[in-house]
C-alpha cells in the first residue's frame, strides 16, 4: 500500500505573480545594499496569498554574496531571480530564528531580483534586507548547501546510500559553523534521519529525529510547522518498525499543529491525516481510517485539483483499505 509522506524538508509553496521587470527598487550593487521594507496590504501577493516584495541588484559572474532577510514580525522567506526571471535559490529559516539567508556564487553578471516574502499566508510586518560579500563562514555554508543539493539528486536516483556521507559533511559543517542548537542543524539533522530512515536503520534515525525536533522547539517554540514536520517525521519512524503506541500521539499532536498555524485546509493537514488513517488501517481500525482518507481526498482534491496524482494516491489508499476488509 503506497501513501502520502512529508518529504524530510519543508515544502515551498511560494510562487510569483508578477515578473522581476516589476520590481519597485533601483538597482544597487552587491557591496551597497542594505532596506527596511514592510508586507502588507501594499505590497504584491502571490499565488498562495503571501505578500512580497521585489529588490533588484547588480551583480558580477563568480561573485559569492550572502541576501539576508530579518523581521521581528513575521517569518521571512527569500527567492533569488535571475534576470530572466529563472528561480535560483529560496530560504524560509537559514539565518537565525524564523529569519532568511541565501549564500550563493552568482553564475553570471547581470541583473538580480530579490523576493521578500512572507511563510505566512497573509502575515505583514516590517523587515530588514541586507546583500553583502560572502566571508570565510559564508563560504562553508555555501559549501554545505551544495552538498545538500548532490544529496537530494542521489536520492532523487535512488542512490541513498551515497547520499549518507554528503549529508553527514553538510552537517558537520553547520555544527561548526553555526553551533549545535541551530536551526539549520536541525534541519540537516531532520534530513540525515530521513536517509537512514529509508534505509531501515531506525537505531541511528531515531536520535537523529529527536535531536532536531529539540532544536526546532527550543528555536520556534512548540506550535511551529517544522515541529509538526519532526513529530510526522517521528511518527513515520516508529509506524515503520510497528510500534503504534508510539505512532499516533506524534501524528495527532502534529496534526493539531498544522491545523492551528497553516489553516485546516492546508496540504499538510492533508499529508498527517492520510499518515494518520495508514497507521488505523495497519491496526485493522477501519472505520477510523476511512474517514480521515475520505478527509484527506477532499482537501486535496480542493488544492491540487482532480487530476492531480497526489489524489490517485489518495484514492490508490481508499481502495486499499476497502481491499482490506
């Protein structure tokens, strides 16, 4: 029986609505540039309902820079454009807190757009973007985000073992970088799991799992969607190896959190109730399960439309069930 997963990081869903020939700043260069902007109602919204904003800037081929974006306010979420308006990086949390970094190497010289954007749909508040060179640190980092790059396209191959020690590499950099409480650390921790984890070595996945989720709570507090992704995560872990006891909790509580902070329509609400009605159905609980598959196949059929294959999943899950019983 196939069913619906959270990938080991968070998803994107941002997309623009207007192209970076919009854009509402002059263009600086790399060395100069530093704003205080505000989302709000004035700003662009994009096709998730978010805010954002667009910043252009000069840069040279080979250039390594680092776009920070800060807010006390609101979760901040950066989208590199290139002149064609290609997307060359995004960052929900990479700088500190709910704040955003992108390192990166321009790959030509020429006109860059920035997208200040919001996590949360319809979220404003003031925030601080600032392009500088890259230093020393910045380099690492830069070095570990390709790294974690190389790890997605070997899984993406189905060459997971391979993946292992670039993810370990990456990790080890941000723990020396950055420090072991990061909120990046977590992140590669969450991912480094997610690699054993498939693997069935559950033993070294577990801590792996539990670290990060200890970091996101301690940096985003215990309502936050990337704990909602640990506990899920966790969860995943524990239904893998059959201990269902341990299962549902972790299911339900990240449940509750995607409900309460992204809306009770969003596809992660979705992804948890068809994790959770696989957990009822491999316990012989029927009922229970149809229900919340029945659920998950109406949110996403309202998200993603009919056709969408994550609703064949949907529907490939019901008919197993009824096979079931």
């Amino acid at each position: 029986m196939s069913s619906l997963r959270l990938h080991p990081n968070p998803q994107l869903p941002h997309l623009l609505a207007q192209s970076p020939s919009q854009a509402q700043s002059s263009s600086p260069t790399v060395a100069s540039f530093s704003f205080n902007g505000r989302l709000d109602a004035n700003s662009e919204t994009a096709g998730d309902g978010s805010y954002y904003n667009l910043h252009t800037f000069e840069g040279k081929a080979g250039q390594a820079i680092v776009i920070e974006m800060s807010s006390s306010e609101l979760d901040t979420y950066l989208i590199l454009l290139n002149a064609k308006g290609k997307r060359l990086a995004e960052n929900d949390d990479g700088l500190s807190g709910t704040d955003a970094q992108i390192i990166i190497e321009l790959p030509t010289t020429g006109t860059y757009t920035v997208v200040a954007n919001s996590y949360g749909v319809g979220a404003t508040g003031s925030y601080q973007l600032q392009i500088r060179a890259a230093n020393t640190d910045d380099t690492a980092l830069s070095e570990a985000a390709q790294l974690d790059q190389q790890v997605i396209e070997l899984v993406q191959q189905g060459r997971n073992e391979a993946a292992i020690p670039l993810a370990e590499r990456s990790l080890q950099i941000r723990e020396q970088t950055l420090g072991e409480t990061h909120s990046e650390v977590g992140e590669s921790l969450n991912s480094l799991a997610g690699l054993y984890r498939f693997q069935g070595n559950y033993m070294v996945a577990e801590p792996l799992y539990q670290r990060s989720l200890q970091i996101r709570e301690q940096t985003f507090g215990n309502n936050h969607p990337d704990v909602a992704s640990s506990l899920n995560n966790l969860a995943l872990l524990y239904q893998d190896q059959r201990n269902y006891a341990a299962a549902e909790p972790f299911y339900q509580r990240a449940l509750q959190i995607f409900e309460q902070t992204l809306g009770e329509n969003d596809l992660n609400v979705a992804i948890t109730l068809n994790n959770l009605a696989s957990l009822y159905q491999e316990q012989r609980n029927y009922g229970a399960a149809e229900s919340l598959y029945q659920r998950s196949l109406q949110m996403t059929e309202q998200a993603l439309g009919a056709n969408h294959p994550d609703v064949a999943t949907s529907l490939n899950n019901l008919a197993g069930l009824y096979q079931d019983r």
